[in-house]
C-alpha cells in the first residue's frame, strides 16, 4: 500500500504536511489576535473612558462610548494638579537611567563577552545572582545608604540606584558574544584602543540589543513606585506613578474620571518610545543569544 493511499482521502505526504502546517499557524494567529483583542481593547477603552464624567465611569449598566463626552478631566488635571510636574520629574529620571543603564550594561557585557581574565565567571554568576534577590530585601539598605548621603528627595536618588541593571549586563552579553571576534582583532591589528573598538565597532553592532534594552529600561523606570514612594516627601518631586496614586485620593470619594485621565497621559510617552524602537526591538530580542 503507498503513503498516499494510506492518507485520509488519498491526500499525499506533502499535501498532508502542508495542511497540517496551516491548521497551527491558523491557531497560532487566532490565539495571539484574542490576546491582542484583549489587551488593547483594555487600553482602548480606557482612552474612551477618559472623556466620560465620573458618574457615567461607574454607571450600570456599563456604557462603551461615552453618552456625553468631556474634557474637563484632561482640564482639571492639567491646570489645577501638578500633572505637568510629575510628567517633568519621570522624563528628567527616566531618560538619564535608561542612558546610564545601556552604557554600564553595553561596557559590562563587553569585558564579560571578549575579553578573558580570573573569575570572570565566577563576577558573572554573582551578578546573574542578585536577580533573584527581591527589591524589597535591598530597599532599606539602599534608603539608609542615599539618605546618609543627603539625596533624599533629589533627583540623584530616583537616578543613580538603578543605573547598573544586571539583566542589561546579561543581555548584552550573551549578544556581543556572538559579534565575529575577526572584526575587534582587525581593529586591534591596525592599532586600535580598546575604547575605540566599543565606539566605532561594538556599539554599532549591537544596536538591536540595546534598542530591546532601552525598551525595557524605559517601561521599569517610568512605572517604577515603590523605589520614589520611599525616598521621595516632596510633593513637587513626585514621578508619575505617585501623582496617579494621589489622584485617587485627591477628594473624599474616588474620582476615576480623573484616574483614568492621568492613565492615558501616562501611557502615551510609552507608546511613544516603543513605536520609535520596535523594530530593532524585535530584532534585539530575536538575535539575542544566537551565535553569527
């Protein structure tokens, strides 16, 4: 008996695997579209609540359209919060970080990728290892440490804590180390520093990765709370986190119009940031850990 009167229907072996092939990408794409459905139907309806009145956010029955839409939410906030405020304070902490975070993680994964000397493994594994550690387990440590310097409540102490990231040392790392070490020996043939081959060389390959951990970086330090709830009195310090937790409480009932308001403002940088770094996003993420 041949193969292909052994398939269902006479179907060959060719036809047979190529159905098959589409039954699973079919599912695969009906499963991650439900997942985006949910995910952004979630965020597109919070946008639309936005321009709801507080009374119309917890009717029932629930609406999906707004019946009156308004503005006054996006007024009130920006005109008689200090939204902007706290909106300045997580950009001048956000960008810094990531900044200082892609340069000590690309020059940690560099020593870690090329380069050979005692323990290396052994500092490698130590640092994998503080991963595991629980933020909380370090938050009195790291508060007593900063307020004995004096940078309670400056901008220093929402920066400077979080600018070494031992998940970008990681990342970083097992990329370089699939860069062709052809290329950084030609460099160092033709009389190249060390510090060059990183500028002109290193850095321009690794692109993607650091676009993936820019991405990364960005979403931990913008969302970040528990880290400036701690170290930040100031109201005119607050980041944004902190400004959406006040807003809940701002009067003597919860206004969700102005919550959710506060939500979509917040949203949008990072929407933002993520758009300007997808593709090389994707790429990093893809290509990290394979070998060239």
């Amino acid at each position: 008996m041949t193969e292909v009167s052994r398939r269902p229907g006479g179907m060959g072996s060719d036809s047979w695997i190529q159905a098959r092939e589409y039954l699973v990408s079919l599912a695969t794409h009906c499963i991650l579209a439900f997942s985006a459905f949910i995910a952004f139907g979630a965020m597109f309806w919070m946008v639309l609540a936005s321009f709801k009145s507080a009374s119309e956010i917890i009717a029932k029955p629930p609406t999906f359209l707004p019946q009156a839409p308004t503005v006054a939410s996006y007024i009130l906030i920006l005109s008689e919060q200090a939204f902007d405020r706290y909106f300045l304070n997580s950009i001048v902490v956000a960008l810094p970080s990531v900044l200082l975070i892609l340069f000590t993680s690309s020059i940690a994964g560099f020593v870690f990728a090329k380069f050979e000397f005692p323990a290396k493994e052994l500092i490698f594994t130590i640092i994998l290892s503080t991963l595991m550690v629980p933020p909380a387990v370090t938050l009195l440590p790291l508060f007593r440490l900063v307020s004995n310097l004096g940078w309670a409540d400056t901008y220093q102490a929402l920066i400077i804590p979080v600018c070494v990231s031992a998940f970008g040392i990681f990342l970083l790392r097992q990329f370089m180390e699939g860069l062709p070490s052809e290329l950084l020996d030609a460099g160092r043939i033709d009389g190249a520093s060390n510090w060059w081959i990183y500028r002109h060389i290193v850095l321009p390959l690794s692109v993607s990765a650091l676009s993936a951990l820019a991405i990364f970086s960005f979403l931990a330090n913008w969302d970040s709370y528990l880290w400036p709830l701690v170290i930040v009195y100031d109201e005119n310090m607050r980041t944004l986190p902190l400004g959406l937790a006040h807003l809940l409480g701002w009067s003597s009932r919860p206004r969700y119009d102005l919550f959710l308001t506060g939500a979509v403002i917040t949203v949008v940088p990072v929407v933002v940031f993520y758009s300007f770094f997808q593709s090389r996003f994707v790429r990093g993420v893809t290509l990290t850990g394979l070998k060239y």
